[in-house]
C-alpha cells in the first residue's frame, strides 16, 4: 500500500492535470496532453512533440505544488503560446551527429586510424557544442518572451486584469530565476523579466493615456 503522502501527491497530479487541461483553448484541447515530468531533475514544464500531431505538455508535479496557483496558471500558459506559436524544442541533427560521432570514435580507436578517430571527435565536439548552446540563442530567447506575451493575453482572455497577470508571471519568472542559481538558465530568465517590466511599463503607459484622454 503507498504511504499516505505518496497517495496525496498522486492525487495532486491527477487533479492538477485535469485542471489545467481544462485551461487550454478549445482548439488546443484534443491534442494537447498534460503528462506529469520523469527521468532525473526534469524541467519544472516543457511541452514536446509526442509522436504524430499530438503535443504533450510535461509537469514536474512534486515542484508544481509549491507554486501559488496564479503562477502556475501563467507558466502553464507560456507553454501554452509555445505550442500555438509553433516554437516547441525540437531534437534536430545534433543528437544524431552526436552518436555518429561517438561511434566513429570507438570505431577508428579500436583499428587505430588516428585521422579518422579525430574527425570523429570533432563532429563530436561541433554536435555537443550546438547541443549545449540550443535554447539560448538570441532566436530561442526572443521565442520565450514573445510566448510570456502571449501568456498575459491568455490570462486576461480567461478573466485576469492586465496588472495581475503580469504579475503573477513576473512573480513566478522571479521564483524560477532564484532556483537557477548562476548560469545561463538565470539570465534567460532575467532577460525574460526585463522584457515583461518594459511590456507591463509599457501596457501601464497605454492605459494612462486612455484615462487621460477619455
């Protein structure tokens, strides 16, 4: 029988999915899974391909919880403008190149044909590099703000004020951008910050000239 606690957070998990499923836009709702995240320190939410037109978007349930509901809402909706935008994270040729690299490695180490070996290894290094570089490029972030837009409008199509949905989001980036701690992940997501401060500023400034005029 699982514990107690085991059995709440499963609990959690299937309600939360069923929640959030329930935000997703109507068009979206057929082929658009909400799946709980495994393997080792997954993501806190990412959507991919799941194999033909369906999309998954995956949860790291245990960490989801501690997040106010307001900020969970938003982030879910980030992944959300992700999928509507067309801007999921795509394996390319890297991982390929990668393991035709690594192969060839092994293979001209063991016959010894030191040119080959080293050709190998540079495939090796060029498909890591990219690999590693893959999400921060100057592409991949402007692709991250424009869907953090695309949330606050999600919000305030489902009954957010404009302030409280920048808020929450902007809330939930700072919580993310704390657990990052120093790297590049942090200053994606400081970048994305600065960008939802000028958007709000920007918003506010609108919104003034309205009253203003009005």
């Amino acid at each position: 029988m699982p514990a107690p606690s085991s059995s709440l957070k499963n609990t959690f998990a299937r309600t939360e999915a069923r929640r959030l499923h329930g935000l997703l836009p109507q068009e979206l709702q057929a082929w658009v899974k909400i799946l709980p995240a495994d393997g080792v320190r997954p993501k806190l939410i990412a959507c991919e391909e799941a194999g033909g037109d369906e999309v998954a978007i995956l949860v790291d349930m245990p960490r989801w919880e501690r997040l106010a509901e307001d900020q969970r809402n938003l982030l879910f909706w980030h992944e959300v403008a992700r999928v509507q935008n067309d801007s999921i994270p795509r394996d390319g040729w890297e991982i390929a190149a990668l393991a035709v690299g690594l192969g060839g490695a092994v293979g001209e180490l063991w016959v010894q044909n030191g040119l080959l070996f080293a050709l190998a290894l540079a495939v090796c290094g060029v498909a890591g590099f990219q690999l590693w570089r893959k999400g921060s490029t100057r592409k991949d972030v402007q692709n991250l703000i424009d869907a953090d837009r695309a949330a606050v409008r999600l919000a305030v199509r489902n009954g957010y004020n404009l302030p409280a949905a920048f808020k929450s989001l902007g809330s939930a980036l700072k919580y993310l951008a704390g657990q990052a701690g120093k790297g590049r992940q942090r200053a994606i997501l400081e970048k994305r910050l600065d960008a939802l401060r000028e958007e709000a500023a920007r918003a506010k400034r609108k919104y003034d000239a309205q009253q203003a005029q009005g």
